[in-house]
C-alpha cells in the first residue's frame, strides 16, 4: 500500500484538523450559506483581492466543485474595490458546514463555537482573520482585537485570551452599534498572535506578516506595567449599595474612591443592574 500524502486534505470540514479549523472560523465569520429553492443554495465568501491566496487553499481543501471569480465595483469606501469570491454549490458540502454551526442567512448574532473537537487556535485565527485586526496603536502600542456580534464568539475569545495570557477582558456591547469588541495590547497581543499565528499556519499572507512585525515591540523602559484588573463581585455590590458613600465603601472594599464612585453612578444611571439587597 502507497504511503499517505501527508498534505492531503482529510474528511472535508475535520475540524480537528488545522486546515479546516481555521476555514470553519473564516467562513463563519466572513461567509454567507444562502438557501434556494428547493434543494439549491450557495456557501460564498467575498474578500479583497491580495487575499485571494486563501480562497485558493479552500478550494484546494473542498473535494466539491467551487469556483473563484472576480469582480470591480465602486462602494462607499473606495472608487473601485476589487474583490474575489469563492462559491460551493455542493448540497452536501452546505449541509456539512449547516451542521457545523453555519447557519443559512443572517448568523452574526447566532454563530458560536462548534460542539464538537477541534482545533481551537486555529479556529480562533480563522475568526481573527475575517473579523479581527492586528497592528500597531496611534501610540505605537502592538495590539490584536476582534469586533463581532456574536455574544458566545466575544465570550470565546475572553475566556481563550485569559486562559493563555492571564489577562481579563470583559464581553459587553458598545452603545454605538450594538456590537462586541474586544481589544489585547501590548505583551498581551504579542502573545496571543505568536500563539495563533505560529510558523506554517494557514492565515490572511498581511495579518501573518503583522502577527511577526508586533514581537519585535519591546517596552520601553518607562512604560509602567498596568496592575491585573479586578472584578467587582455579587458582595462587593451589595456592601457598595447598603454604604452608598463612595468614601466609606473605599475602606470597607479596600478599593479607591473614584472606582466606587463610578460604581455606584454606573448603577444609577442602569447601565449595570443595582444588585438585590
């Protein structure tokens, strides 16, 4: 018997293997599975063109016919956006990833991490990829964010980063757009993009490249270390509103004044829920 070809794609959509983990997150962020009549539909993603690179290795991973084209439109971001497009019409392909956690039409509220093994970093690069950014702060800090609208993506992504790096980030929705977005700065980002976007990995060729370019930042030697966040706790909130003196309940919680105070002003104007006494 022939050996194996260690590069052969394995069943289509193991999401234990990195190939597809990583292709999974990207088409659940960034795809679309749409429904025709019948027993017709479409799984299609659309990206700019100097990312075609990664539509070719998803065609290269499908064993189902797709097809990648090309379009030139105006929008109202640019005079003339030139993107590419990959498109699966395979009845079993779309059901496969329907399975998965794709869901047919509008899904960037719904979507959620499978429910099955798979390769989480890999997963989670997928997801950065269509959705995220990394790079460089106006103050020439290194960072890595994610802007999404799932709840359960958001809350993923939190409890990944503290379980790697030991940093706490909080899931709430901006007032603006009604979406999350979640932000790592500094040795933090660095970390968390050397961990997802290690050597070989498949990945977007410029968020690769930016994943490299942040571990050369160092901090410099003034820069003072921020002290881990603390979380106020269902007891804390109940001693904070019996008090209800900013003063008195910076001594009781052995916290500063100014954080019990915005405390207590965020219970006031409801965009925190006054805890039952």
């Amino acid at each position: 018997m022939a050996d194996q070809d260690p590069s052969a794609p394995a069943r289509f959509m193991d999401l234990q293997d990195p190939r597809y983990a990583y292709m999974f997150g990207f088409l659940q962020a960034d795809g679309h599975l749409a429904q025709g009549r019948g027993q017709k539909g479409k799984l299609a993603t659309e990206i700019q063109m100097r990312d075609i690179h990664i539509l070719r290795e998803f065609q290269q991973l499908t064993p189902y016919y797709s097809s990648i084209t090309e379009r030139v439109r105006s929008t109202n971001f640019a005079a003339s956006s030139h993107t590419a497009t990959w498109t699966v019409c395979s009845l079993e392909a779309r059901t496969i990833v329907n399975e998965l956690g794709i869901p047919y039409g509008k899904k960037s509220l719904t979507i959620k991490p499978p429910q099955t093994d798979f390769s989480r970093p890999d997963y989670l690069r997928g997801i950065i990829d269509a959705d995220g950014s990394l790079g460089w702060t106006a103050q020439g800090w290194p960072y890595l964010s994610l802007v999404s609208a799932s709840t359960a993506i958001a809350a993923y992504l939190c409890d990944y980063g503290k379980k790697l790096t030991g940093t706490e980030r909080t899931t709430s929705r901006n007032t603006r757009d009604g979406v999350y977005n979640i932000c790592y700065y500094t040795e933090t980002a660095q970390q968390l993009a050397a961990h997802l976007y290690y050597d070989g990995c498949l990945a977007l060729d410029h968020k690769k490249a930016k994943a490299d370019a942040i571990q050369g930042w160092v901090r410099p030697a003034d820069m003072r270390i921020a002290p881990p966040r603390r979380r106020w706790t269902a007891q804390d909130d109940q001693e904070l509103v019996r008090l209800n003196d900013p003063a008195a309940a910076a001594i009781a919680l052995d916290r500063t004044e100014q954080s019990c105070a915005m405390r207590l002003w965020r219970f006031r104007s409801g965009r925190v829920a006054t805890p039952p006494q």
